[in-house]
C-alpha cells in the first residue's frame, strides 16, 4: 500500500506546478490581450476549451450514474463511493472552468445569473451543471461522514443536529437521489443534443441518435474512470471489497464499446454523407479514425488477450477508452468549421495556439493535484 511521497512524486508535481504557472500566465495574457490569442475566430468559434467542456461534462455525469447505483449496493467499499464523488465533483468543476475560458471574460458568467435567457443553450448549461455538481457535493458529503474520523468531519454540523435520524434517511435519499439524477442527466444530454441539432454545422447533428451517442459516451467515460479510481483504491488505500463492481465493469466495457461503433456508424448513415467515403479524402478524418483505433479497437483487443493482466485491464484500457472520447469529442466539435465534407480539403480553419494549449495543461494540472491531495490526505489521516 503506497503511503508516502516518493521521488517521483515530487518530480510529477514540480513539473505540474511549472505548468500550472505556464497556464496562469497564459490566462493573463488572454485576459489582457482577447481571445484573438487563441485559434478562435470567425468563424471557428469551439475549439479545445469546448472540446474540453463536453468531455468533462460526459465524464461528471457519467460518473454519477453508476454512483446512483454503487451507493446503494452493498460489497462496496466506503472509500470507492466517497472518491467516486470527489471524482465525479472535480469533473464537473472542470466542465464549468472550461466554459468559463470560452466566454473570454470570466466576469461574463455574471451575465448569465442576472440576465438569464431562456432560449440559450448556454443558460441551460449553467442551470445543469451547477445542479449537478451540488448532487456530487452532497453524494461527497454523504460519503465522508462514513468515513473520516470526527475531528475531520468539518461538514458534520447536520449530523450533530438531526442525530440518528440524519443517518437513517442516508440510504433513502441515496435511493431519491438516484432517480432525480437519471432524469438530469437525461436532460442535460437533450439539451446537449438540442444544441447541435439547431446548429448547421454538420449533417450527422440532425439525427435522433445523436443523444444516445452522448449518453453512451458518458457511461464509457464513467466507468473508465471507476476501474482507474477501484485500481487505486486498491494499491493506495487498501479498500479491496469492490468484488461486485469489479466482475461487471470490464464486460460492461467492451459491450459499450461495441454499442458506441455501432451507433456511430449508423449516425453516419442517417446522416446520408457518403461518410466513410468522404471522410477517407479530407486530412481530418484522422481524429474520427484515430478515436475508433485508440478508442474502441485497441481496449477491446487488450481486454480479450490479456484477462490475467490487471495492470492492462485496469489501467492501460481506461486511458485508452478516455482518449479515445476525447478525441471524438475534438471530431464533433472542432471539425465541424473545416470544411471536410470537400474532397481533400487541406485548408485549415483552426489550430490551437501556446497559450490555449497552456491553459488547457494547467487546468488539467490543477485537478490531478487536487485529487491528489485528496488521496494522500485521507491515507495519511488514516494511517494515524
């Protein structure tokens, strides 16, 4: 069980303190210079701050929807739910960072509370996000009061209050709880699919499966995150009861990794585009490729010829499936202002520059340091 800060720990976070700096200054610079910094431009208006944004999303609420089912059910480790939580908060934290880079200015976020605007797909946005990063909140708060020592409980005011009564209503709120999510996240991803839909950009938008695309992207990005998170678990705090989420999560990835080509796929027909044909002649066709190899080819090619390897199952796979999603998501959202859809089309309409890059680093920087800080708190906390 791993305990303490070794070397190359200390080397891992110098290095994402300087890109952590290398972001700050970046920010500043974008703030003070516009977003003319960044590749964004008419008329490329999404780029990597976007790209990021859904990804996250899909991630946070994904992570939520096994969460409704993991807190309830027994076998499960205590330490495996409140981490799932804390994963699933920093996911939508990020999400809610990244749309806040795309606006330009941070302080036009205010505009949004005051003026809101019913008809804006980014208004919806908000009233989402911000509800479902107070469900993972409370998930983390339900979480934590079973598992830290009182004089870390810096939240347990209610449980002071309400006494046994508060602990007796956990499981039946969980149980609510879960069906309130379910229909948010179901919201959340009509939304999504309203937005894209309304959009001209690309013809496979306007089809009814592009919902369930999204949603299946979620349950990848959620599951993929709880086999890396129950493989740390393991080797970092030493919860090993996670038998019954561990028979299942593997074979529910490669069904749903099946489930997403073929749902791509048939995308790609209803969207009557002559796709793959397409698609083949332009340089971007790249990332939707790349994304099937490295997203969906290669995990399952690993998962069928190396079962006794954990190490691959538990790891390697998981990055290989949350790359895979990240680059599907840079395929719908950026190429959609390339002009693809013309035979060899070399004209590039945006590319991302230092400072957009940095940013993006950075804020990727400061979440794996916060989760960080979160692991090695607990065990030391716990070793005590």
């Amino acid at each position: 069980m791993c305990t303490i800060l070794n070397k190359r720990n200390y080397i891992l976070l110098a290095f994402l303190g300087i890109l952590i700096i290398l972001g700050a200054a970046s920010f500043l610079y974008q703030t003070l210079n516009g977003m003319g910094v960044t590749g964004l431009r008419e008329p490329v208006v999404w780029g990597l701050y976007v790209v990021n944004f859904t990804f996250f999303m899909g991630l946070g609420a994904g992570v939520l929807m096994y969460l409704t089912v993991i807190s309830i059910q027994k076998g499960i480790s205590e330490e495996f739910k409140f981490f799932s939580s804390v994963i699933a908060f920093i996911s939508l934290s990020l999400a809610g960072v990244f749309i806040l880079l795309d606006l330009g200015r941070i302080d036009r976020f205010y505009y949004i509370a005051i003026y809101p605007h019913f008809k804006s797909p980014l208004f919806w946005d908000f009233i989402v996000l911000n509800t479902l990063l107070a469900v993972s909140a409370v998930y983390s708060y339900l979480s934590f009061q079973k598992i830290a020592p009182f004089k870390f409980q810096l939240l347990n005011m209610p449980a002071l209050f309400i006494g046994r009564i508060f602990k007796k209503a956990n499981d039946l709120a969980l149980r609510i709880g879960s069906f309130i999510i379910l229909f948010l996240i179901t919201a959340l991803y009509f939304i999504t699919t309203k937005v894209f839909t309304d959009t001209a950009a690309r013809p496979e938008w306007h089809t009814p499966l592009l919902g369930i695309i999204f949603i299946i992207s979620a349950l990848l990005c959620g599951l993929a995150s709880l086999v890396i998170l129950k493989s740390y678990c393991v080797n970092t705090t030493g919860a090993e009861n996670n038998k019954p989420f561990s028979d299942l999560a593997i074979r529910l990835l490669v069904f749903l990794l099946l489930l997403d080509v073929i749902m791509i796929f048939l995308n790609y027909g209803i969207g009557r585009r002559n796709s793959l044909i397409q698609e083949s002649q332009s340089i971007f066709s790249i990332l939707l490729f790349l994304s099937l190899i490295i997203g969906n080819a290669l995990p399952v090619f690993f998962i069928l010829v190396s079962k006794n390897n954990k190490m691959t199952s538990n790891r390697i796979v998981p990055v290989l499936i949350l790359v895979g999603i990240l680059l599907k998501r840079a395929d719908i959202i950026i190429s959609a202002y390339f002009g693809r859809w013309i035979p060899l089309a070399f004209k590039i309409s945006y590319i991302p520059t230092f400072p957009e890059i940095f940013i993006v680093l950075s804020v990727y920087s400061a979440a794996i340091l916060a989760i960080m800080a979160i692991f090695y708190t607990y065990i030391r906390q716990k070793l005590k």
